[in-house]
C-alpha cells in the first residue's frame, strides 16, 4: 500500500512558478515510476508529466514541455513538479499517481495508476 500526500498548490498570477510536491509512504518508493495528472472542471483528466522509478527518465505532456519540470528525491519518497510560465489554462486539481511495473511513458499513454493522491488545487489568475 502506498499512500500519496499532494501540496504546493495554490493562487498564483500569469507567468509565475509554482512547485508541487507528492510525498509518499512506503519503502519500495523507487520501484514506482511517478506522474502527475491534472483535471479541469469539466473536463477530463490529463497526464502532465511521469518519471521513471531511478528517475532516469521522464515524460511530459507537449502542452507544458519546456515549462514544467519533473523530479524525485529517492531518498525522500517525494517526486516534485515544477510549474514555470504558468497560464490560465493550467488551471486545474493536480493529483500525483504511482505505478509498479511500468514506465512513466506508458502511465501517460494509458492515464494508468496503481495508486491516487487527493490533489492539490492550481489556480492560474489573468
């Protein structure tokens, strides 16, 4: 069992930075390939971005390549998301998921997790 605890969400203005972390229990934690998904009202979930269990590689959605950043500290059972030149439409409840057995690409492909956080809420004022 894997519990994931979400944080670093919040109000931020167009432009600005915001940093998520997942904490997560467990002792296996780098055997779980990571990602994060987000979802909009009324609309579907999306994958954001995954990394791999030794967080050696990672995956990210086109519409936030070159402004998003993910990472894992091993050590810390956190895997973090670093959110730079925000928009509006990143606006959004972010969730972080765990997957054991498969790569942070195929997690994107599928929207595929073994376990949940709660979400953190992401709200990107104009």
């Amino acid at each position: 069992q894997v519990q994931l605890v979400e944080s670093g969400g919040g109000l931020v203005q167009a432009g600005g930075s915001l940093r998520l972390s997942c904490a997560a229990s467990g002792r296996t934690f780098n055997s779980y390939a990571m990602g994060w998904f987000r979802q909009a009202p009324g609309k579907e979930r999306e994958f954001v971005g995954g990394i791999s269990g030794s967080g050696g590689s990672t995956a990210l959605a086109d519409s936030v390549k070159g402004r998003f950043f993910i990472s894992r500290d091993n050590a810390k059972n956190t895997v973090f998301l670093q959110m730079n030149s925000l928009k509006t439409e990143d606006t959004a409840v972010y969730s972080c998921a765990a997957a054991y057995g498969i790569s942070a690409q195929t997690m994107g492909l599928k929207g595929y997790g073994d376990y949940w956080g709660q979400g953190t809420q992401v709200t990107v004022s104009s």
